[in-house]
C-alpha cells in the first residue's frame, strides 16, 4: 500500500477528505456518508484503501485546519431529504418514517400545539367523523379561539352534542387524554404530513407563475406536446393576473389599498377588459379617471415590465388571501357569494 508523507502540505483534498472520515469512526461517517453521491463516495473509499499509516501529527494538523474551515464558513444547509437519509443511516424504517412526519407535519411542541396549527376547515372535517366526547376533549385542550372557529365548522346537531359534553365533562383522565392524543398522532397528525408533501404540479405551476409571458408560453406549448395531461393539471393550479376576476368586490378594494398606483397602471397596459373593468368598478370616479390617465402617460411599454407588475400585484393577491383579508373563488358553486 502507498503511505502518505508525513508532510501535511503533500495532501490533496480527496486524502484530507479520506483521513477525516477514518478519523470520526464507524457511526459519525456513515451518517456523512449518506449525504454524498455516488461518485463522491467512490472517490473518497478509493482513497481511504490506498492511505496506508497516517502520523498523528499529520491528523492533529488535519483536525485543526478543519475546525479553522467550520469556524469562518457562512452556514450550513439542510434539507428533509438529507435529515431522512441520514436518520435511515442509524435508526430503523419505522421510526424514520414516524419521525419525518412529525417533522413535515404542523408546527409545535406538544400534540395540542400542533393542532393549534392546523387549518380548522381541515381539523373540523377530521373530527365530525369522531365520536362528540373525543372531539370535546380536544377542543378543551387548544385555544378558544381556534376552538370557537372549529365548533362553527361543524354540523350543527352534532357541535350542540359536542357542546353538551363539553359542559358536563370534568377533569379529563390522563388514560383517556392520552388515547385521543395517541389516536389522532397516528390517524390524523401521520395523514396530515402525507398530504402536505409537495405535489410537483403544485410546485411547476409556481415556477411557471414566475415566468415572463414568452418563457411561460414556450414552455407551456411543450409541455404540452409532451404530456398534455401534466400541462392541464399545471394550468388548473397557476394563478395570473387574469385569475383576479375570481376575487370579490370586497376584495378587490382592499387589494387596492394594498397596491402601489403606478404599479397597477402598467399591469393594467398589459390586462384584459374583463381584469380592468373589474378594478375600475371598484374605484371611485375620480380615482378611476386619473387611473385611465396615468396608463395613457406612460405610452408603449415593455412587456416585461407589464408582467413584472402583474407578478407583484397577484403575490399581494397571494398574500392577502393567505392572511384571511381577501377570498380568492375558486369558480365552484358553493363559491358563489349571495347578497
């Protein structure tokens, strides 16, 4: 076998790499192992096997100059994939998948924590399928507020069930406390985290949202060409600026609240009559007629510049919606607003 020099100067990375992972031990570089690729773990066992005897002196020096590296880098980047690979390293299949959705599924502590941070549409749809005293337990254990808004969520004769044992109901049992928890951590919290995995449709409909116009419709018509059913379901998830039409009156005036003038004249260049006659509705005449007059100031414009305008203005869209201050239709019957 080929022996290093002693000389710490004479090592190329793929050694110093190679010494380290020696050094750490079974435990510690298995589990860096499985952050790398491939041809990076080829490199480095191929070097490992050909090291021979290192001095203590050349892996004291090894230690310090990488402790120097750590001190003064900039930061550390993980991701859920990397912790998953790396927990499937050291603990059994099970456990991994139990923990990873703990991890991907609500924020918080404890498990009433957690449920404090689930949408209460979606907790409510969970919990008319339960029997009234489970759900009366759990509305006890989180906040009233939320609390208040998941009892409004549920059928009526079925909350004043809810209600009525919420009333007569005492000090709960720790047994009993910890069966609810147990079932809805394996039940609801296991099936929430599936769920909330990232849909890649979801996630190309974003980065194609992000897109000028040319880009998206180059991209779009391959796609298309490609997998027609994929460019659909995209489709169906993006939303433009033309998709404000589903936003209420309402809405619409306070997104205007929200939007810089000047921005909304050059988005409104490059929209439709239906999108402009919906801001026009909502603005007073006023407002509207030096609307009309700074779009016809500003002359030809650059498309890219229009749908850089568009973009700001749906990401407030986005934003306020995401906050509860306006409701984006999604264009469904039930959606449809009686006045």
């Amino acid at each position: 076998m080929a022996r290093v020099k002693e000389d710490y100067r004479s090592l190329n990375g793929p050694q110093k790499a190679a010494i380290l992972m020696l050094s750490l031990g079974e435990e510690h570089s298995a589990q860096i192992f499985a952050l790398m690729d491939d041809d990076e773990i080829k490199e480095i066992s191929q070097t490992m096997a050909g090291l021979g005897t290192i001095s203590s002196s050349v892996v004291e020096r090894l230690f310090v100059e990488f402790a120097d590296q750590i001190s003064s880098t900039g930061s550390l980047v993980g991701s859920y994939e990397s912790t998953e690979r790396l927990l499937a390293r050291s603990l059994p299949k099970d456990r991994v998948e139990m923990i990873m959705e703990e991890i991907r599924g609500p924020a918080g502590r404890t498990m009433w924590d957690k449920l404090g941070n689930v949408n209460e549409a979606v907790l409510a749809n969970y919990l008319k399928n339960e029997y009234p005293q489970t759900v009366a337990v759990v509305l006890s254990k989180i906040k009233t507020d939320h609390a208040a808004r998941v009892l409004a969520m549920l059928p009526e004769n079925f909350a004043m069930e809810v209600v009525m044992r919420m009333l007569r109901m005492e000090s709960v049992q720790k047994d009993v406390l910890d069966g609810v928890e147990r079932t809805l951590r394996t039940e609801f919290m296991s099936n929430l985290a599936r769920t909330a995995r990232r849909d890649a449709h979801e996630m190309m409909a974003e980065i194609f949202n992000n897109l000028d116009r040319n880009a998206e419709n180059r991209f779009m018509s391959a796609l298309e060409e490609r997998n027609r059913e994929s460019a659909e379901r995209i489709k169906a998830l993006m939303f433009t600026f033309e998709d404000l039409v589903r936003v209420d009156a309402s809405g619409v005036q306070t997104l205007l609240r929200h939007v810089e003038k000047d921005k909304l004249a050059l988005a409104l260049k490059g929209a439709s009559e239906g999108v402009r006659d919906l801001f026009f509705k909502n603005m007073s005449e006023r407002a509207g007629k030096m609307l009309r007059e700074d779009m016809d100031a500003l002359g030809p414009v650059r498309l890219r510049d229009v749908d850089l305008a568009q973009g700001l203005i749906v990401a407030m869209a986005k934003e306020l919606a995401a906050s509860g201050q306006i409701v984006i239709s999604e264009g469904r019957e039930e959606d449809e607003l009686i006045y």
